[in-house]
C-alpha cells in the first residue's frame, strides 16, 4: 500500500522534477545532449532500467558530460547503471530530436552487442531495477520512445528523427 502510494507521489511530481531538471540544463548548457545504448545479448534479450525519478523502463543512458565523447558517455552510463562493460565499440543507431523534455534536447541511440556484465546490478537511489528482456516479453511500462527503438534496429522500421 505504501509503495502504490510513493509510485502515485513520484508520478504526480514527475512533470515539475522533469521541467525544474531542464530549466537548469537551459542555463548550464546551451543544448542538451543525452546518450542511449541498446543493449543486445547473445539471447536476442534487451537490457532496459527503471528510474527512480520517472515512470516506465527505458534503454541505459543519461547526459554527456562537459570533455566527453559520445561513446564515453555510453561506456560510463552502462558501467553506472548496469555494470556493463563495452568489449568493442559501440555503433551509432541515430540521433534523435527529443522534443518531449524540452526544445534543445538530442538523444544519441548506439548499439550494444559486444559486452560483459560484471555483476548483477543492485537497486540504488537512481536505478529501481534492471533486466534482460525477450523482444516478445518487454514489460508492459516500456516507454513508447524505447520500443520505438528496439524495433527500429531489431525489426527494420523506419528510423525516426524524433524520440
């Protein structure tokens, strides 16, 4: 019961957290610049994440840092948010203009397929939870932007220009 109720709370905040985040990336950065990876084991599965700070499962990522590379950025969020460690490069899927969060906001997708997973992640206070998925067995919360992109590389849809 109290669970449901902290999942109430934090969606109800969600909107005001998501625009406070972006009025100050506004002014640290002049454009937004995110990275994501989608991850792909030898299985076919798909390694998605559940935020503490916003609803559904979505592919790894986060924002790249000032002096980072793209692929940098990719290589540290999945080591942070999966224990995932990138054994070859990674390949660019597309760059996609998010105009849900905010006007100046790029998504970087890149594909994963050669890496190893250290150890099993552990919930902290940003990642609830991590998983393998089977294309068939996607949790039902999937974000739309994520299943957008799974099956633009998996199942050969049109590449969009928008998350």
């Amino acid at each position: 019961m109290q669970r449901v109720s902290l999942d109430r709370t934090r969606r109800a905040l969600e909107p005001a957290l998501r625009r406070l985040m972006h009025v100050y990336w506004r002014f640290a950065r002049a454009m937004t610049l995110g990275v994501r990876a989608l991850v792909v084991d030898e299985q076919g599965r798909i390694f998605l994440v559940r935020h503490s700070y916003v609803s559904g499962w979505h592919l790894p990522g986060g924002g790249v840092e000032a002096g980072e590379t793209l692929a940098q950025a990719v290589a540290r969020e999945l080591r942070e948010e999966g224990n995932i460690e990138v054994t070859a490069p990674p390949q660019l899927h597309g760059i996609f203009f998010n105009t849900r969060s905010s006007r100046r906001d790029h998504v970087a997708v890149f594909v994963v397929r050669d890496f190893r997973q250290t150890a099993v992640p552990v919930p902290d206070r940003e990642i609830r939870a991590t998983g393998f998925f089977a294309l068939d067995a996607l949790p039902n919360d999937t974000t739309a932007s994520t299943r957008a992109r799974i099956i633009e590389v998996l199942g050969g849809a049109p590449v969009s220009e928008r998350w």
